[in-house]
C-alpha cells in the first residue's frame, strides 16, 4: 500500500478511537445505533458502542490489506494497485464520516439521518465506479460474477458497465439529499435494479463470447 494512502488512513483510526475516548464521558448511557427509513431511530446500544466503528474500521482495514496477498490472482491486483489503496482509503473516510454523523446525533443534534448519511454515499459510489471499470480479473475487489470472473474480456465488459451505474447511483444520492421521505427507498431500489441488470448483462456477454467461438 502506498505510503500516503497508508498513513492518511491509519491516522483516521487512531482519530476514531481518540474521539471515542473524548466524547465517551459526554455521551448518555444509552446511544442511538440504528436509524430507520425516515431517518429516525430505532435501534440503541450501551455508551461503549461508540467504540464499535473505530474498532470495526481498524478489522476492515487490515482485512482489505491482507486479502490480496492471498488472492489467487494478486498478480492483476498490482495492475491496478493505486485504484486499490485509493478504495481503502475512500471507504476509510466514508466510515469515519458515519461514525461522526453517530456522535454529532448522541450529543443532542438530531437530524434525518438517512439525509445525512448521503453525501457520503455519494462520493463512496461514484468512486466505486470510477474504480471498478479500471480493475483487472481477480477475487478480491470487482464485480465477481461468475462469467466475469471467466473471461478477461467479459470481467472488462461487466466492469465498466457497473462503473456507469455505480456512478449514476452516487450522482442519485446527492439528489436524493433534497427528498428525504423518498430516500431510502429510491436508494433500496436503485440497489435492487442494479444488481441484477449487473448480472444479466454479464451473463449474456459470457454467452456471446461463447456463441463466438463456437461458430469459428
């Protein structure tokens, strides 16, 4: 991993365990966790929940660095490495964002926080689709259909057109800011159009690669 991307993100750890440890004192006993549709809580944990993030980003964290080492296919992964710590790195941040948003609603400032959860998902997936379309065949990080992962010219086809929903799904998120009732619904949505259109269009590609090579 890069060295700029690598400490920029162990540095938002230690900042996440260090807010933890700050606000701690200043949080009430029981915290909101969980939000639903509208925004609205509906999910509580002890204070000490407000550790779960920090630790649960440092386990992600050094989980994305260790699985390409044993990714049968890690070779492609070099191909693309840079794309690679700059996910790291944007999920990182992403996951510090939400964090954030988790103490800022226990202090007192309510908001929707399905609204405010947004902007983040926005940059997160339109980066995604920035990304996928320049990686490269392997188990890791992608999209993995099966046909995909079959065929470098399909796992090439398949990548871009994911990219191109994935950023028409985070340029949706910023629009979907100004209909917070809508939101998470046109978002769940969204979510179920795409994986499947992503599937489809795999597999079809995979069968006239096939075709194509039957009639020569």
């Amino acid at each position: 991993m890069r060295k700029t991307a690598f400490f920029i993100s162990i540095s938002i750890i230690i900042l996440s365990f260090v807010l933890s440890f700050y606000f701690y004192p200043q949080l009430p006993e029981t915290i909101a966790s969980h939000w639903d549709s509208e925004g609205m809580v509906n999910g509580t944990m002890g204070s000490l929940g407000i550790f779960f993030i920090p630790v649960l980003l440092t386990f992600l964290f050094l989980l994305l660095i260790f699985l390409p080492k044993i990714d049968p296919m890690k070779k492609n992964i070099k191909d693309f490495s840079n794309y690679y710590d700059d996910f790291i790195l944007v999920f990182n941040l992403f996951m510090f964002y939400t964090f954030s948003l988790t103490i800022v609603w226990n202090l007192g400032y309510s908001f929707n926080m399905t609204v405010g959860i947004m902007p983040g998902l926005s940059i997160l997936f339109y980066f995604l689709g920035t990304m996928i379309p320049k990686t490269k065949r392997n188990y890791t990080i992608g999209v993995k259909t099966p046909w995909a992962l079959e065929s470098d010219i399909v796992w090439e086809k398949t990548s871009k057109f994911s990219g191109t929903l994935f950023k028409f799904i985070g340029l949706l998120c910023l629009f979907l800011m100004f209909f917070p009732e809508q939101s998470f619904i046109l978002f769940f949505i969204s979510l179920i159009i795409l994986v499947p259109s992503i599937f489809v269009y795999s597999y079809l590609e995979y069968k006239k690669i096939k075709t194509s090579e039957k009639k020569h």
